[in-house]
C-alpha cells in the first residue's frame, strides 16, 4: 500500500516487464478491499504471464487516442486511399461520430452507446439505412484500431452484435408509360450539360460519378466505346455507345481547357452534383419518387424486359460481385453492344426522338 503526503491511500502491484520495475495503482483504499485488490493483482500478473505489460494497457487507455483521433486517422490511412465512397464515410463521421462521441476515449466506447445512437439515427431519424452504414463504419473503424495498435488486439468491437434494421432493396425505375414525360422535361432543362447527362443516364447505365468524371480522352468515337478506368468494381470498363448515345455525345458543346465532358462552375473541373436539377426534372415528369441511381436501374431492368440474360446485363451495368464475374467473361463486347443498341432504340422511341445523326464530325 502507498500512503501519499495528502493521506489518501491506494493499493500498488510491483512487477517487472522487460527488464524494468512497474509499479501499478490497483484501486484506492476504501473504494476497494485488500482481497479485492489481491484479485485484481493476479489478474495484472496473469495477462504479464501472457506477455502483456499491464501498465502500458492502462496507460494505453488513460492516454490513447479519443474517437475523433481515430476518425481522422481513418479517413487518412483507408478511407483515402481504399474507398472511392470515401467522402460518404466522412460525412457520417461529421454528423454522427464526432457530435456523439468525439472525446471520448477509444476503449471508453461501449455497444450501448453504438446501439442508442444505432437506433436514433434508424427510428427517430427515420433513416435505417443509414443507420446501418454508420454502424458498419464504427465496426470497421474499431477492427483497424486493433490493427493499427490503437486498441488491445482482445478489445471487444462495440458495433459487434447490434441487429442491423431490415433492409428492401428498391425496384423503382421509369416504366415504358412515364418515359414519354421524363423525356419532355429532361428537353426542358435548362443546363445543356444536365440535359446530355441524364439522357446517358438513360443509354448507358453508368453510375453517376463514373458518367460525371469522364473525360473526353475517355470516349473512343471510332470504336464508340468509354473506357472507364477507376470504377467501382476496380477494374478498367469499356461501355459500348448505342448510335443515340454517340449522337448525344456529339451535341455536348465543349469548353476550352476543361477535359470533361460534363464542366462544373470550377474551372478545368467536371459537374459535382446534379440533384438539384434532377429533383426539378423528375417533379415536371411526376416521378418525384426516382432517384438519379433509378436510372441505371431502369437500364437493368428494361434490358430484362426484352429478353436479355442476368449475366449479360452484369456485364453491362459493371456489377463488382466477384461470383459472376467469370461467367460474364464468355459474352463478347458485341453481345453489349448490340444489348446496348435495342435499349436506346427503345427508350428513343418511347421518347419520340430521333439521333440527330448517325456520324457527327468533331469541331477542333
């Protein structure tokens, strides 16, 4: 026991670790018994036994890295450099990590505090998808804080056994009957470059940032072809382009010294965010409930509807799911191509539009 000059007394555990004397605070005489303070002695020589500095745990928890340390440290050391989506985690981070727990300690994180904040963002919040992905962020976050050295290697996960809200996935896309009105109002549009972008949308299936970074070094008009190189599935994604779509493509007025197809505001930048336009659009048309990713649905689904394979259809949409990957491998490019044609025949026809031409020279 050590009597300190204020009178207070504690019970301390003398060990050697690595060559070196410890002496540990156990508990403070009075808060906890002499057999109390035995057992948690043996319990100290035990993990040391193990190979474990009890000392440097605790110091570890006393003074380790609080939640927003290890938030940052996250979105610099795997966010960054692993996730295309990478932003998404940040703003979770901003809006629910940091607000709820950014000074807490590491270790001090317990599965009440995932669960209370789990369910109020899921039901009080009405957002159960996000909730989710919050939840697996924090379970992902907790894992590299163990690799990372930040937590003890046998720190319990605090996002581990928490039941994920129930998950539909959607089935909306634009049906044969609202193509004619979606048409008249994306013509009415009165960004060009937003008008050009959600007719691709239309033809080709791509996802959104995929569409809006492409460069016009990208696009192959000999061989009618995108060549996407940083996807989501992490692998180069030659796009056919139906007659419609390169007509299109023809028509987009380009900018000097910006290489995208679609510029921002920024200059040399392309075209950040379009849901503003897209909510104008898709209110005109009376289809306030289609989201900009129900577009590449819609490709997917009127791709089914005449008759195409599901692998074929992965093929085209670029689906990362490794187990059909190898099965899409035995379609020839043609095979999308010509899948790729149909589609845009039918959705210009459903539309009443014609290409304005099949073969447009470019202006230098």
């Amino acid at each position: 026991m050590r009597v300190y000059p204020s009178g207070r007394k504690a019970f301390v555990l003398s060990f050697r670790a690595t060559g070196r004397k410890r002496l540990m605070t156990i508990g403070t005489y009075g808060a906890i018994t002499l057999d109390q303070a035995r057992t948690l002695a043996q319990k100290h020589l035990a993990k040391l036994a193990e190979g474990d500095d009890p000392l440097k745990e605790k110091r570890r928890a006393a003074h380790g890295k609080n939640i927003k340390d290890l938030c940052q440290t996250f979105i610099e050391r795997h966010a960054k450099p692993h996730k295309k989506t990478w932003q998404e985690d940040e703003r979770r981070i901003n809006r629910h990590l940091i607000p709820a727990w950014g000074t807490l300690k590491i270790a001090a994180l317990t599965r009440d505090d995932v669960g209370l904040l789990h369910y109020k963002i899921g039901t009080k919040e009405k957002a159960p998808y996000e909730a989710n992905r919050t939840l697996r962020l924090v379970s992902k976050m907790y894992e590299l804080a163990k690799a990372w050295g930040l937590l003890a290697e046998n720190a319990a996960n605090p996002a581990k056994r928490i039941a994920p809200y129930r998950e539909i996935k959607r089935d909306r896309y634009v049906s044969p009957d609202e193509l004619p009105k979606l048409a008249q109002a994306i013509d009415e549009a009165e960004n060009v470059y937003i008008r050009f972008a959600i007719w691709l949308y239309l033809l080709t299936g791509l996802r959104k940032s995929e569409l809006l970074t492409a460069r016009w070094d990208q696009i192959d008009f000999t061989r009618k072809e995108i060549r996407l190189g940083d996807t989501k599935a992490g692998r180069i994604h030659y796009v056919p382009l139906s007659a419609a779509a390169v007509s299109f493509l023809h028509e987009i007025p380009k900018l000097k010294d910006n290489p995208h197809v679609f510029p921002g505001g920024v200059p040399g930048k392309y075209l950040v965010n379009i849901n503003k336009p897209w909510a104008t659009i898709r209110k005109a048309a009376g289809i306030e409930d289609v989201r900009l990713h129900d577009l590449r649905r819609t490709v997917g689904s009127w791709l089914a509807q005449a008759g195409n394979s599901l692998h074929l259809i992965g093929r085209v949409l670029n689906h990362s799911n490794q187990s059909t990957t190898a099965i899409y491998a035995r379609f020839g490019q043609d095979n999308v191509r010509q899948a790729l044609e149909q589609h845009a025949d039918r959705i210009m026809g459903m539309a009443k539009k014609k290409p304005v031409a099949d073969v447009v020279k470019l202006k230098k």
